[in-house]
C-alpha cells in the first residue's frame, strides 16, 4: 500500500468512527451539531489522527499532497458531510488557501495565509453578488474600490457568501476600473472580517445545511483596505479567480464523490437485505439496472477527476478538464445519489438512512461553482474553436 493510500484508508477510518456518529445524529446539520465548536474539536483530532491538511504545503505545518493524491484522500474525508471540515479541507477555505499560497507576499503569508493552513481561522470568498450584479458572470462585477491616499475604500453588497458568518477574513472582489459587464477591472483585497464598514446579514436560506457560517448576505460600506492588503496586482483579480477555481471545482468533486459513494453503499446493503415481491431487491432487472448505473457514474467521475488533477499537477491551466470533470461529476453524483433515494424506497427520504442528506447536499453542487450551463457553454465553444469551420459561413449570425 503506498503512502497516500494508507492516508485515505486512515483518513477514511477517522470519519467513519469520529466523524459520521456527529452527523448522524444531526441529520447533516453542521450548526446543530456544534458548528464552531464542532470544527475546532474535530480538527484537533484528526491531528492527533495524522490526518490534517493533506493538501496544505509542508513547510506551513500540513502533508503537501499533490492535486492527483489528494483525490482519494478528499474522497475519504467526503464520506461524512463534515469530514472535509475536520480534515481543514473544507469550502470555501481551501479554495482560499491554494489562492493564498500562490499569491500572497510578505506579510500577508503570516497575517493571513498561516492562520488558515493551521485551521485557526475560516475564510470566505466575497464575489456573488445579487442582481443585476456578479453572479455566474463575473463580468457583472458591481462592488466598488476607490483609491484614497495608500488606501481603497470599498462599497457594495454581496450574496450568497459561503462561511462569511465566523470567517476570519474575506477575499473580496472589488472593481477598480471599468464598468460592470467589462471582462477586466477586478482587484482582490484581503478584508479581517471586523474591519469597519463590514456587515453580515442574514442567512440565505437554502437546502443544503453542512456548510459552516451558512451563505451570507453581506454588506461593504466604506470599507478602508490599506495598499499592502491588495491581493496580488490592481485590476487582475479576473485572472487570479481562475488560480482558485480550478482546483476548488476538482476538490468539490472529490469530496462529493466520497458522500454519493456512501450513499451508493447504503443503498446496495438496503437491497440486499429487503425482500419483496419473492425475493431480495437486489435481484429484481430494474434494481439491477440502478446499481449498475451507479458503478458507471461513480467510476466516470473518478476517471474525469483524476484526468483532470493529472493537468493541473503538470501545470497546464486545465480549463476543458476541469470543466468537464465538474459538470460531469456534479450531475453524475446527484444521479447516484437520487438512485440511492430511490433504491431505498421510504428509508431513502428518512433520516434513518445517510441517503436523503446526501441528495440533499450534492444538489447545489450543480450550481455552485459555476452551473453546468456555463461550463457546456464553455466547452462548445472550445469544440467550435478546435473544430469548426475557419471561416464563418456567409449569413450566419
């Protein structure tokens, strides 16, 4: 067994006995279930565990694992719906951390970067905005950052902010130039989270209930940022947003990978002990076909996933991988996961069984990190680019 598979044997080992029990009983509800303190006592264990921070550079305290060796370890941790929380993997901060690691300079590496890679602060990433603002085009960038002396000031609203309540710090997309709709513009600014002007409203309501600090409403009035927390270079924040989300697309899959894989499980062992109609559910054709169907999905997005991470790990950009493995993965597992509900019959809408929190936490996956339409959108018209004719055809609009 190599290295990195003993990792995701004892990574799964720590969720199934320390994790999964907490959410079972909290039926998947990160804040019933203890919210902050739930986090901060995980993560001890799992480092007591040796399992923290696989993806975290080693020189910042975590085991530096590649984006290829990473994948069965989030899968793993993805077995419980707080088990990437407990392992410091969790969205939106490890997102924010590979952004961080590959941008921040000086003292932003100790005020900002170390706190999070040791899990002694959350994060959040501040650019959805609500309409007609930034939303799945960024483009729309409405938020604002005037220069003032060695300073900005910032001001504008933003929604749907993941972890923003209890975050240590927001990365928020401001622009600097421009006007909404223009593609360039962007500036990322590193906000403490206590920061004069910042406000957080209410919690969006929405279905899915794992997520620590909730999706937020968030409020920038007159928010001073002085120069030395811009992040990276004024106007490009456009282009430092795609150091970010392609990795955090390839991580979501992996960790809702390892939640529909269990969820395949539970159901598999459902119909092999309920009987009906003569025999075990198991051996019935349509069940059959389910099962089936749930191996090839399962085993599509794993080949996606890692095809994928291969690119990233090569350091090409790995745009048209990442997207595919994305938009294929979170619709492949919202497949397994609502066969699983089905396989399962009531059990499956119940919370007798981990199958209806799974559904109903992998759903958002299709939206959330760019929907699947706009990464089709981007990948036709990398086909029409590579294969298309040269020249457009005469009339054609």
């Amino acid at each position: 067994m190599t290295d990195v598979e003993q990792l995701a044997s004892r990574t799964r080992s720590f969720v199934e006995e320390r994790v999964i029990p907490l959410e079972d009983v909290a039926d998947g509800d990160v804040h019933a279930a203890g919210g902050e303190w739930l986090r901060a006592d995980l993560q001890e264990q799992a480092r007591r565990a040796g399992v923290f921070a696989p993806h975290v550079p080693v020189a910042l305290g975590g085991l530096g694992l590649g984006m290829t060796e990473r994948a069965p370890v989030f899968e793993a941790a993805g077995r419980s719906l707080f088990g990437a929380m407990a392992i410091n993997a969790n969205a939106p901060d490890e997102g924010n951390l590979h952004l961080l690691e590959r941008v921040v300079t000086g003292e932003q590496r100790e005020r900002y970067l170390v706190p999070l890679a040791r899990g002694e602060v959350r994060s959040a990433f501040a650019m959805t905005e609500p309409p007609p603002g930034a939303g799945s085009d960024p483009a729309g960038l409405t938020t604002t950052a005037r220069r003032d002396g060695d300073s900005f000031v910032l001001d504008g609203r933003k929604k749907f902010i993941t972890g923003a309540d209890g975050a240590g710090f927001l990365i928020v997309m401001a622009r600097t130039s421009g006007a909404p709709g223009d593609s360039g513009g962007a500036t990322m600014f590193l906000v403490p989270a206590d920061r004069p002007g910042v406000r957080i409203g209410r919690h969006v309501s929405t279905i899915d209930r794992s997520m620590l600090g909730g999706h937020c409403e968030l409020e920038l009035n007159g928010v001073r940022v002085p120069e030395q927390d811009v992040l990276g270079e004024v106007d490009e924040g456009f282009r430092y947003a795609q150091v970010r989300l392609g990795p955090a697309r390839l991580t979501h899959v992996m960790r809702w990978l390892g939640a529909a894989q269990r969820a395949h499980e539970a159901a598999v062992e459902y119909v092999s002990r309920r009987s009906g109609f003569g025999r075990a559910l198991a051996r019935h054709g349509m069940v059959e076909l389910m099962v089936a169907d749930n191996e090839i999905d399962l085993a599509a997005t794993r080949s996606l996933l890692l095809t994928a991470c291969r690119a990233l790990d090569e350091g090409r950009p790995g745009r048209e991988e990442t997207s595919l493995a994305k938009v294929f993965g979170a619709e492949a597992l919202h497949r397994v996961a609502d066969r699983a509900v089905q396989l399962c019959g009531g059990a499956g809408v119940s919370s007798d069984l981990p199958v209806a929190r799974i559904a109903r936490e992998i759903r958002p996956f299709r939206i959330y990190d760019g929907p699947s339409e706009v990464h089709r959108t981007s990948l036709a018209r990398r086909a029409v680019r590579r294969y298309g004719a040269d020249e457009p055809v005469a009339g054609a609009s």
